[in-house]
C-alpha cells in the first residue's frame, strides 16, 4: 500500500509539473532568462524548474537549486541522471539560513514564497546575491481563480476545500496576486507581473486529474483542519467524479492562475 501510494504521489506530482511548464517557460523568457546565465533556484524540490532554466541557459550556464527536504532532492538527483543534464547541481538547505557565497545572474522560485513566513524579506536576502543588471523571478498561485465555466458545484467544492485548508493554515491562497507589493516590500522597483490560467475541455481527463491530485496532496491538511471529512471527499473515486461532472455539465476546468512577476535589480 505505502509503495502503491507513493508511486501514485510522485506519478501526480509529474502530472502537475507538467500542466505548469509552459506557463513556467512563459514567465522566464519574459523576465529575461537567457544563455549563459548563473541561475539561483529557490525551494527547487523535485528539480522542475532547475531542468527548465537549464535548457534555457544552456552549457555555457549553470543552475544551483536550493531545498532543505532530502527526499525531493533524492529525486531530483535520481532525474537528473536520466537526463542529458550536466549543468544542474543541487544544494540541501534551508532557504532562511543557507550561506552562498556566489553571485548570480538570476534568482528564480516557483511556488516557494507561500511557505515562507516573510516573502519580502526572504526576496531581499536573495537579491543581495544578484549581480547589478540581474533579475528575480517569483512564481506564485491565485488560488481562488480556479474552478469551471459554467459553474459545477463539485468543481466548485473542491476549489473550495483546498482555498480553505490553506486559510486555515495560515497561507495565503492568493499570494500570486499580491507578489507586486510584496516585490516593493523587497527593495525592487518597477516589477512586471503576469499571470497564467490553462483552460481544459470538458472532456479533458487532465483537468479532473489535476483537481484531484491536488485535493489528494492537501487530504491530510484538508481533515486535520476541519474543511472536510475523508468520507465527504472519497479521495479514490474524486478523480472519476470530477471527469464526469464536468463532461455533464459541459464544463471548462480553470486551474489556479500562475502568477510571474520579476525585476531587475
């Protein structure tokens, strides 16, 4: 059960990488990722975006991703191996208290700030590390962005669970839309924010895929808070039920927006 579980876990976590790459490359060659460049990588976990920024700046670059967990850097090694990769490496520590000497062209994070008490500090200390001309790079979500057009109520539920696991967890589920500020706060002027939805038809598998395993990832957070019990949400079959509402209603999947906003420094 625990290897079925876990494979299960890693297979969703891919899955919403993958729904979240094109929106990723987007941002980055919009702030100016090129070739060449040294990229600092925030809270780069299983390495997605460290393999993205890696393709974008080519041999003549390089990437340092940052993650204090063990095991997602155990799996980011185990990927990196698989690819045709030779200018990542990968550093085990914690984002608040990590000492790096380098200086860098670019400092980049995905869905990062949101577990951070303090964003604006936490981009300031990094933006000591970008070279004069630099850029730093935020990717964050708007939560409550997401759900269906037309409205399906279990899309609706589910948009809802997860919103109110993270309020009740003290985490902004619309952090995406604030980063503008939040850049300010940091000492950056002038910062350019974006943002990016995908839209999945109604007959779409990838849609009520990506609903579910983000309800799954957040269960334990989910019931331990109280926004819902395990019976209520019935985690196995939520998947097939999201596909089936959303095909009857005829329904649009709306994704949390990804939210970009970067500045030079």
């Amino acid at each position: 059960m625990y290897s079925d579980t876990r494979t299960r876990s890693c297979a969703d976590f891919e899955h919403q990488a993958s729904m979240l790459a094109p929106a990723t490359r987007m941002v980055l060659e919009q702030a100016g990722i090129e070739r060449g460049m040294r990229v600092l990588d925030l809270g780069t976990g299983a390495g997605d975006v460290a393999f993205e920024v890696a393709d974008m700046v080519g041999s003549s670059g390089s990437v340092l991703g940052v993650d204090q967990s063990a095991s997602a850097l155990r799996w980011a090694a185990r990927r990196l191996e698989t690819r045709d990769i030779s200018n990542v490496t990968f550093l085990r520590d914690d984002l608040h208290t990590v000492e790096i000497a380098d200086r860098f062209d670019a400092v980049v994070g995905r869905l990062v700030l949101l577990y951070t008490p303090h964003p604006a500090e936490v981009l300031r200390r990094y933006a000591a590390l970008v070279r004069k001309g630099g850029l730093i790079v935020a990717m964050e979500y708007e939560m409550r962005a997401a759900g269906s057009i037309p409205s399906v109520p279990l899309s609706e539920r589910v948009v809802g669970w997860i919103t109110e696991a993270f309020g009740r967890s003290n985490l902004d589920a619309s952090l995406g839309a604030r980063l503008e500020p939040i850049m300010r706060a940091a000492g950056l002027t002038d910062p350019t924010v974006v943002g990016l939805q995908s839209y999945f038809a109604p007959d779409d598998p990838a849609g009520a895929r990506l609903a579910a395993a983000t309800v799954r990832t957040l269960l334990p957070v989910i019931v331990r808070t109280g926004v819902a019990e395990p019976e209520e949400i019935d985690i196995d079959t939520l998947e097939e039920r999201c596909a089936t509402s959303l095909a009857d209603g005829c329904a649009i999947f709306k994704p949390p927006v990804l939210v970009g906003a970067w500045a030079r420094i």
